[in-house]
C-alpha cells in the first residue's frame, strides 16, 4: 500500500505530461501552424495553456454529421491565424 501512495504522485504527473504533447500555435509562426494541419490533414493543436482544439484542413477529416468552419487561432506572428478548418455539427432546423 505504502507503494502505490508513493507511487501516485508520479503517475499522475505523467498523464499531466502526455495530456499536453503536441504542436504550440503560440511557438509557431502563422506559415507554420497552417502547414502542420495542411500537411497532418488532422491536427490537434495548443493555443496555451490546457487550451487546445482539432484543426482540418478539409471536411473528408470530419464526421458525417459535420461541415467545416473557418479556424483562427493566434501564433507567434499573428493573433488572428487562418490555420485551417474545424468541425461543426450540422443542425436542422425544423418547424
């Protein structure tokens, strides 16, 4: 038991440390954080801290329920950045 209590600290910050892998908008230029998604297709991306969404750079990324919107994020060099597209459901109106 004594184990496990001194082990928890150290799983736990390890799950903290897998939750932030990957690319930082904020240490990227606008150039470049488009490109990531261009070329990732799919990306998941920060934009600070705990702060993050999935970027596309077209609608065959999203589900079938989905179309795209436009995605601004701010990077390096620019506050407002076209990096791509993000998936948004689709809602019916009915009457």
């Amino acid at each position: 038991m004594r184990t496990v209590l001194l082990t928890l600290p150290f799983i736990l910050m390890a799950n903290a440390a897998f939750a932030q892998a990957g690319p930082n908008s904020l240490a990227m230029s606008c150039s470049t954080a488009r490109a990531t998604v261009q070329q990732g297709g799919a990306v998941i991306m920060y934009s600070g801290p705990d702060i993050f969404d999935r970027f596309v750079s077209n609608v065959s990324y999203c589900e079938g329920n989905e179309w795209t919107v436009p995605a601004w994020i701010p990077t390096e060099d620019n506050p407002h950045c076209l990096v791509g597209k993000r998936c948004k459901e689709i809602e019916l109106n009915s009457r």
